[in-house]
C-alpha cells in the first residue's frame, strides 16, 4: 500500500504557479529556503532540467552537514516538479501547483521505498515539510514583494 510509504502535505500559498515554480528553478532561491528551519545549503551541482542532478550539502543547525543528491525527474514548468532523491532515505518528491484563486494550491508528496522508512522519517522529521513550506513562503514575500 503506497499510503504506508507517502508522507504529503498541502497548502493554498498567495503565489502564482509561475512565481512558486521560479522558486525551483533559481538555485538562489532555492538555496535560501530548501530544508528545515535552521538548515542552510551549498549547491554543488544544479541542472535544473528532467534528468538533471542537483548535489548539495544541507548545514544544520548543529553544526554537522549531510550530503544529498537528487536528480530532477520530470519538470513541467508551472505545474510540477518531481524530485529523486538517490541517496538515503531514498524518496520520489512530487510538487504539484494548481492555480486556486488569487493563490496556488501546491501539494508536496513524499514516496518512500518502504513504509518503515517513511514512518521513521515522519517520526524524526515530521513538520520538515512543513517548515520548508513556510520558508519558501517567506523566501517569495521577500522576492516578489508580495504577501
């Protein structure tokens, strides 16, 4: 059952599907508000294209860094972007942006290999998405003068 393997959470954002994509596909941008609160990034790689990768170091706020890579899968410009991350936990990152309103409803779906991955990291990282969400909401405030 995929349910078992899927973390997703959604919300409506005061952003266009444009302006929510753009905040993919700059590596500023996404450097600013990738991760949890806390979190900073080095982007090593980012070939933001369908089959490009994307290496970079997370820095937390503990001091201690963790590499990832991840290879954008498919890209639709405005719509969707999905995301493998090959290292682990490995997982299929599915961002889906639908025009809702004045706003976007985007929906942000986590597949993992298996249910006990995902449960562990739900259980250890369980508001991560969320946090992120609110950072990439603030990162398009500040960059598009907006909300």
């Amino acid at each position: 059952m995929s349910e078992d393997r899927t973390l997703t959470t959604a919300r409506t954002l005061p952003y266009t599907p444009a302006e929510i994509y753009g905040a993919f596909a700059s590596a500023d941008l996404l450097a600013a508000w990738w991760g949890p609160e806390g979190f900073t990034n080095t982007f090593e790689v980012f070939e933001f294209a369908s089959g490009g990768r994307w290496k970079f170091v997370m820095h937390g706020p503990d001091g201690k860094s963790y590499s990832n890579e991840s290879k954008f899968e498919e890209l639709v410009p405005n719509s969707k972007v999905v995301i493998k991350h090959d290292c682990p936990p490995h997982f299929t990152l599915t961002i889906e942006l639908i025009p809702a309103g004045n706003g976007t409803r985007m929906t942000w779906s986590q597949v993992f290999e298996d249910a006990q991955t995902a449960q562990a990291v739900k259980a250890r990282a369980g508001s991560a998405n969320e946090q992120n969400i609110d950072r990439l909401t603030r990162v398009l405030a500040e960059s598009t003068g907006g909300a």
